[in-house]
C-alpha cells in the first residue's frame, strides 16, 4: 500500500468513526483530511489496447535499436504493459489534477492543448496543437486543459508496471487557479 493510499484510507476510517460522533451540521471529517481531488470534465476517453511485454521470468525486459545517428533503448524491471487511449476534450474540458506510474507520451491530433505541472510555481501554459507531442514522466500532479472553442483530441501512450492504474487522481496543486 503507498503511502498516498494509506493516507487516504486513514481519512476514509477516521470519517466513518468520526461520523457516529459528529454534531448536527458539522463535517464527519475534518476538512484539512478532505480529498481535493479535481474531476475531469468535456472529456471522454477510451481505451484502445493495452498489452503486456517482456517475460516475467527473464530478469529485466529491454529493447534497444541503433539506426545510423538515431539511438533508443527502453528497460524495464521485469516487464511492462503498454496502454493506448483516445482522449477527446470538448471546449473547456480538462482532465482534473492526476499524476500516472510511469511515462506518458501524448499526441495531440486535432485541436490544441495545454498543459499544466504542479511543481512550476509561475503556472505556465504548454500549449501542444496538431503533430506535436508532451511528454509526462508522470512524476508529479499535472492537468491537461482544452482551452479552445474547438474538440481537441489525444492519442496517450502509457509505460506502466503490470496491472497498474494507468491514473492517479491528485489534490489540485495550489499553484494554478484551477
């Protein structure tokens, strides 16, 4: 259980025991312990595929390719699944405040998007429109916004350890007035 998880689970029980006790009117748990979780809104997604690669008997799955100048190599410890998902945003939709297990690499192709990440203080946009691409490590809480009067849409890879969520909700971040 992440630490993340216990906490939330810690809230959740605290409430239930709390909520015997409470006084007419006043919050079963505390508002401090309260989720502030962000819903997506204007966004459907669907799940194209998802697969897992590698052998979950050999010690670490790799791949690795050398073409002229161009060099790429993925490892992963024992194996990982890959998942594609199409996202539509409709204008003024966005994906609520999330982070994800491992690296997520988004294609935007139609419309525009922005991007936002929970560790810049300044809250700046990075815009993607059509064939451009926004790489999420997944690291720490970010939101993906339309903020157009068009439908954007993304293609979204996911690298995640086997079974995996490929999202995690997350409180808004505070640095963003949204």
């Amino acid at each position: 259980m992440t630490n993340r998880m216990a906490v939330l689970l810690g809230a959740v029980t605290f409430g239930a025991l709390a909520a015997g006790c409470e006084e007419a009117g006043s919050p079963a748990v505390p508002t401090a312990l309260q989720p502030q979780f962000t819903v997506s809104s204007g966004s459907q997604s669907t799940l194209l595929g998802r697969a897992n690669f590698g052998d979950p008997l050999e010690e670490t799955f790799k791949v690795k390719r050398i073409t002229g100048d161009w060099h790429v190599e993925v490892k992963a410890k024992p194996t990982l699944d890959l998942a594609v998902q199409r996202i539509v945003f409709q204008p003024g939709g966005q994906s609520g405040w999330h982070t994800h297990p491992g690296p997520v690499f988004i294609q935007v192709v139609s419309g525009t998007m922005t991007f936002y990440e929970s560790d810049d203080p300044e809250c700046e946009p990075i815009v993607r429109g059509v064939g451009q691409g926004y790489l999420d490590m997944g690291e720490h809480a970010h939101i993906a916004r339309n903020e157009t009067g068009t439908v954007a849409e993304n293609l979204v890879t996911y690298l995640a350890p086997p079974g995996a969520a490929l999202r995690i909700d997350a409180n808004a971040s505070g640095n963003c007035p949204f």
